[in-house]
C-alpha cells in the first residue's frame, strides 16, 4: 500500500471541503482511490459535477481518512461496500448511493429502474456479488492483508518512523 495517496490523487476541492465542511454538498461519497475501476467512475463523476461541490467526493485510502469525519463509516467498512453520507448525518450504501449521486447530478434516470422492488432487489444482489469479488478483479490484495498494510501504516505514520 503506498504510503500517502496524495501524489496519486490530489486533494480536490470537494475533497477538502467534505472535510472542513465548508461546501453546500448534497452527498459526500466515500470511494476507494487505490481500485481503478472506482478511480474510473469518480472521475466520471467528478466530470457531470463540474466544479459545483454538489458531490464531496472522499478518498477513503487517504493516510488522513477517519470515521469520525465521514458518517462513522470506518475503512473496513468502507471497503466492503460504497457508501455516503448525506448533510443531515444519514449513511446510504450500495446501489442506493449510485441512485442518489446520479439524481443529484442531474442523471438520475440512469438508475430510476432500479427502484422498481425487483430491478432494485436484482441490482443490489449484483451489486454484492462483484463488491465481494473487487479487490481481486482488480488485482489487488484481500481485504484482511489491505487491513493490516493500513494498521502498519498508521502506526508507522504516528510513530514518525515511515520512510518516504
């Protein structure tokens, strides 16, 4: 695990200002920096909000990335499944946050069908099937060897011993 991912993904200004709460976003969505497939769709998304902040957007494999700032969604968490977290504090995740992200966009027919009970039960069964299957069909380690990279990251980090 790189040892800060600033370098490869750069602090935007959703970014900065999901943390110090300074924006009128809609919807703070905690995504994966280090997936590709992730990086793919929050730079798409990140295009169709243009600079509004309607999106924070929030890497959750920041060294600086914690629960406390993001709706209590730890990093384990976080990793199993997508979430957000909307103004009010409430903490949505799966297909649910691709609904909301893509309405507040102004894409939100995108996902209007999964709304309907069976197309919403089916897109989220699909959905957990390749969450549970993301870090390998991305080439990545598992989750408990990704935990344990971080754990010793952090206490590398707070010792001030982390080679740069």
């Amino acid at each position: 695990m790189a040892s800060s991912n600033t370098s490869l993904h750069p602090v935007t200004e959703a970014t900065q200002a999901a943390s110090d709460g300074s924006s009128n976003w809609k919807i703070k969505l905690l995504y994966d920096g280090e997936c590709p497939l992730c990086m793919r769709e929050v730079n798409f998304l990140q295009k169709r909000d243009a600079g509004r902040g309607l999106v924070a957007f929030v890497d959750i494999a920041a060294d600086d990335y914690t629960a406390e700032a993001n709706g209590g969604v730890d990093f384990e968490t976080a990793m199993g499944r997508i979430h957000a977290v909307l103004p009010d504090g409430t903490v949505v995740q799966k297909v649910e946050v691709f609904r909301r992200v893509y309405q507040i966009l102004g894409m939100g027919w995108i996902y209007a069908i999964t709304k309907l009970p069976v197309i919403g039960w089916l897109a989220d069964v699909l959905y957990d099937f390749w969450a549970d299957r993301r870090l390998a069909l991305t080439g990545r380690s598992n989750l408990s060897t990704i935990l344990a990279e971080r754990q010793q990251q952090q206490e590398c980090n707070e010792a001030g011993r982390c080679r740069l």
